[in-house]
C-alpha cells in the first residue's frame, strides 16, 4: 500500500518503487529536501547515497554523482 501523496517510479525492471522515503533515525522526512537542508558536502552525500536510485531530491544538479557541490568541504 502506498501512502496518501507518495509518488511512485519505474524501475528499468518495471518495478514500481514509492520515491516518498524517509530518513533514518534523528532526522526529518526525507521528502522535499534540498542543498540547503544540510551543513556541509559530505552531509548531502550520505544522504543522496541512502536515498538511491536516482536523484529524487534534485542533489545533484549536474549528474555526476556528487551532491551539493557548493556547500563546505565538498
């Protein structure tokens, strides 16, 4: 069962898969987050690694597998 607003996606499988994840403990839904979320580059990746496959969150603006480039220590 898929919960009220949550998107689904297509795998090259065709599965379908809900892209509304949340995150793990500590920290708030992971809907809807953004570079500006997080405090530094390698808090973004984590989070953009956890949150696979693909770019829900649009972290990666340039598709080269690094998230938000521009924060610190990225």
């Amino acid at each position: 069962m898929v919960r009220r607003g949550a998107r689904l996606a297509r795998s090259k499988g065709g599965r379908a898969y809900s892209t509304d994840r949340t995150s793990g403990p500590g920290e708030t839904s992971a809907e809807d987050r953004d570079c500006s979320d997080f405090d530094t580059q390698p808090e973004a990746q984590r989070f953009f690694k956890r949150h696979q496959p693909g770019d829900p969150h649009n972290l990666d603006g340039d598709g080269d597998g690094e998230a938000c480039e521009s924060l610190p220590g990225g």
